[in-house]
C-alpha cells in the first residue's frame, strides 16, 4: 500500500493536571484507571456528555518525554570537497561545532515504582551523528526526572524507561482486541509542546496496515486529533483502559487530518513485558523479501486477488531457503492462518516463535503445496533492506555501453549484455546473469513506473534471460501469444530484486 501523503511519525508526549493517588482502605496504591474508579465516572455509552472526570483521573499519568542531544553541525559548507580547505578559513575556521539540541514527546507510567513506556523514536537521535545525553520525564505536577533507558525495540518502536519514585499515579493496559470500530477513544499527550491536550474521537479502523512492512504493521487507526508531539502518549476507552500507543499520523503537511495510528496494547505488553526484564525482543525470520500480490501480478501467477503475498527473493541459508521455498512462490498460509492484505505475512512470520517448525502453504506454477519450515531469528532492522518497484535508484550507465544497446519498441526498455565490470558498476554481484538497462521511453508504461538505466532485468516471465538477444525473444513472443503485460523480475543497487510487471505497447 503506498500513500499519497507521507505517514509523518509524531514526536509525543505529555503530563497534565495534579497527581492523584488514590488508596483503597487498607492503604494499598490502586491504578489510576481502577476498574470501578474510572467507569463509575466515565460519559454513558454511546451517549458521552463530558469526559472531565475520567481526564481528571488518568492524566496525572501521562508525562512529558524530553531529550538532550550533542551533535556535531558542518560550518563549512564546501567541506567533503576540493574546496573545503581553500574556504575553510584560517585558523581552524570552518570545523565543525558541538551544539545542543532537544525532541519532545509523550509517555504515560505503568507502575508505582516508575516505569514508563514510550516510542522509541521519541527518545532516539534526532539525526544522524546525533548523540542522547540525557532523557527527562516531567510529570504533571511538575516534578522532573533524569529517565534510565531500560529497553527499546525499533521494530516496534516502543521503549521502556525508568524513573526513580514511590507511590506514582500509573494505569493499565485494556485488551484492544475487544475494542470496535466506532468506540469513543481518548488520547492524551503534548502536541507541539502545549503540556497536557486532551482529544477524543472514534476508531475509525482495526488492524490498519499502513504499507511501511515489518513484522508490526498493523495498528489502530483513530480520528481522535493527534499531532507532533503526541507520539508514546496512550490512547484510553471508555473505561479508562490503555488500549492504543499513539505512535503516527497521515498527513500532507505533518498536522492532524483525522487520521492517526496507534500501536495496540495487545501487541505492546508482551514486548514491554520483555522490555521490562531486560531480555532481547526476539521474533520469527523466513529469509525471504516480499512482494505483495498486485492486481496485475495476481493475474501473471494465477492466484486470487487478496491472497498471498509473492516472494521475491530467497536469502541463501536462511529459513525459507532450508524450506525448499523459491522466488516466485506465492505464501496464502502460515501456521494455519491466511496471508491476506490485513494480515501481512510479515506479520506472521514475526509471530512465530523461533525455532520453531510450521506448516506454510504456497502456490507454485500454479499448484498448491505446503512445506516444513523451522523458523529462523529476525536479524536487527538496519540489516534488512525491501525492494520498491517504484523507486528510482538514479545510476546512470556509461555512454560507451549505448553502442551495446538493443531496442525493445514494443516495451520501452532498451538493454546491454551484463558484463561482471558493468555489474559491479550498478552494485550488483558480478556473477548476476542477466541484461542491464541503458534506455527506457518515458511516455512508456516502464517509464511511468519508474524503470532506469541501470536496473538489471533476469528474466522474463519467469524465464531467464542472459542477452539482449534473448530478452527481446522473450518480449517479442510475449506480444505474439497477445499478452498485454510482461512479468520481468529486476534487480537494483545491492542486489535487492522483485518482479514487476510492464504492459506491452499496441
């Protein structure tokens, strides 16, 4: 799924009005969301009149999350060039300078002790070489914390921090899986820095796939108003329950338009559980890069629309490799359970427990078959790198290879033979058998969708092409048979690949 707007993550947070603990009466500390303490006060279902009650209740919970950062900033802007000497000035003028720099975001404390949850990009660099020297946590009584980061996982972009206190006002996670589309959420935080903003609205969708991949891609989506800044603050039902992290926002200009996210409590106790004890998050690895199945791809391998995701490339050794699985395979189950656009095979696999061994069911040349696969461990996010049809990479071939050229009319695309030199020139392993691009019409439909000089074709509908020669062959009966598309699988710098299909032109 790709997005007209760019989903802006929000820099959260926020504390309140007054802390407010209350006891029961044999002086033992009670959540601030209590069952009974909130609902006795919260607006009627369906009918809400005022929310100012259960505010009054669960905001002292809620903090601010700040950061200091120490970063190094280039005041010499030719440096890096031939010219960074020549206008660097004299004496030591132009070097960079250490400056300070603060984020701002939301959290809310989970224990009397102090334990807070937050996302992790709250409490993370801002930008590259950037460095976190410090994190606080202000609670909305004011009072200030130097915060201790006790765990974070990028995957889910969730982080546990640790405050030393006694007897502070905490809430509790709900289950969001029995929350509905249409239920009254509140959500709580520090939008653009304005302390302690309360807003409510709906669900307006459960398990939202919002198209970034990843094992956790699915969230809740709300039009309650959340905004920069309200990013690691909660979102609470009607009943006072935890049952969302506000964590992003879509958005063409970075302000609320109404649609929001949330990670659900379901998915992130179990992994600040784990935060929480010290221990790694740990979730389960195919080894495989994934293709969603578009339209035009589900009609090439003959599968239903909706069903299954397409593999578009294997990691040797890796899990699905074991596995027998194979580029071109299309998954429609895993442990039982339907790889559908809601439930991401993505997500499935990252639910598996490691080690384990499970059924997955597959489409392959149009047969359906089912393997053994023992499940391997998700490698840390800056190892994995997805394939995007519709990136454009900008490599530029060499104007000697234009002499090697040979014209593909009726597709748009013009190639040269892959040579190991001209393959490691795009960023390919030079043993690659394949064809390079060196033209492509823009009016074309590969034009359209972004094909460039430099991207490496290896086969055509499925069978592989080594020359110029073969892959015009291959285009050529493509339009004879009276095909409207050809399916060609292509690798870009790196040696990321995935299918693609290019229509035939009349």
């Amino acid at each position: 799924m790709r997005y007209a707007y760019a989903i802006t993550s929000a820099l959260l947070v926020g504390g309140a009005s007054a802390a407010l603990v209350m006891q029961n009466p044999a002086g033992a500390q009670t959540a601030q969301n209590e069952p009974g303490a909130v609902s006795a006060t919260a607006p009627r279902a369906g009918a809400p009149m005022s929310f100012a009650d259960m505010v009054a209740r669960l905001q002292p919970a809620v903090v601010n999350i700040s950061t200091t950062q120490r970063v190094q900033v280039q005041t010499n802007p030719f440096a890096g060039t031939p010219f960074g000497e020549m206008f660097g000035g004299q004496q030591g003028g132009g070097r960079p300078v250490t400056r300070q720099a603060e984020s701002l975001g939301s959290g809310f404390i989970i224990s009397a002790d102090g334990y807070v949850v937050t996302n992790n990009h709250v409490i993370s660099a801002g930008q590259r070489g950037a460095v976190v020297e410090s994190i606080k946590v202000t609670l909305a009584d004011r009072r200030e914390y130097t915060a201790k980061l006790i765990g974070r996982d990028p995957d889910s972009d969730l982080a546990v921090l640790k405050i030393e206190g006694k007897g502070l006002p905490f809430v509790k996670f709900g289950d969001s899986d029995r929350s509905r589309v249409g239920d009254w959420v509140i959500a709580i935080g520090n939008p653009f820095g304005l302390g302690g903003s309360v807003t409510a609205g709906i669900i307006s969708a459960m398990h939202r796939v919002t198209g970034q991949g990843g094992p956790l891609d699915r969230f809740i989506q709300t039009d309650a108003s959340i905004n920069r800044g309200n990013s690691g603050g909660p979102m609470f039902d009607m009943n006072g329950n935890v049952i969302g992290i506000n964590s992003q926002i879509l958005s063409p200009t970075g302000g609320n338009v109404g649609i929001g996210f949330a990670i659900p409590a379901t998915e992130a106790k179990p992994i600040i559980d784990t935060l929480m004890k010290g221990d790694k998050v740990e979730r389960g690895y195919l080894g495989v890069g994934i293709q969603p199945l578009t339209d035009d791809l589900a009609k090439s391998f003959g599968v239903p629309k909706g069903k299954g995701e397409l593999i578009a490339r294997v990691e040797p050794g890796e899990a699905a490799a074991k596995a027998g699985i194979k580029q071109g395979d299309v998954i429609v189950k895993v442990d039982g359970k339907d790889v559908t656009p809601d439930t991401t095979l993505s997500y499935l696999a990252g639910s598996l427990r490691p080690g384990t061994t499970v059924p997955i069911e597959l489409i392959r040349d149009g047969k359906s078959m089912t393997v053994r696969l023992t499940v391997g461990t998700r490698p840390p996010p800056e190892q994995l790198a997805g394939f995007d049809p519709d990136a454009d990479e900008g490599v530029q071939g060499s104007d000697e290879q234009q002499g090697a050229q040979s014209a593909a009319a009726s597709i748009g695309i013009s190639v040269a033979a892959l040579t190991p030199q001209i393959a490691r020139t795009v960023g390919v392993d030079p043993s690659t058998k394949g064809v390079v691009v060196v033209g492509v019409d823009p009016s074309s439909d590969a034009g359209q969708k972004q094909v460039a000089r430099g991207l490496v074709i290896t086969s055509v509908n499925r069978a592989p092409v080594e020359t110029p020669q073969a892959f015009n062959s291959a285009v050529a009966a493509a339009k004879k048979s009276g095909a409207q598309q050809v399916l060609l699988y292509v690798m870009r710098r790196g040696g990321v690949g995935g299918y693609l299909t290019v229509d035939l032109a009349e």
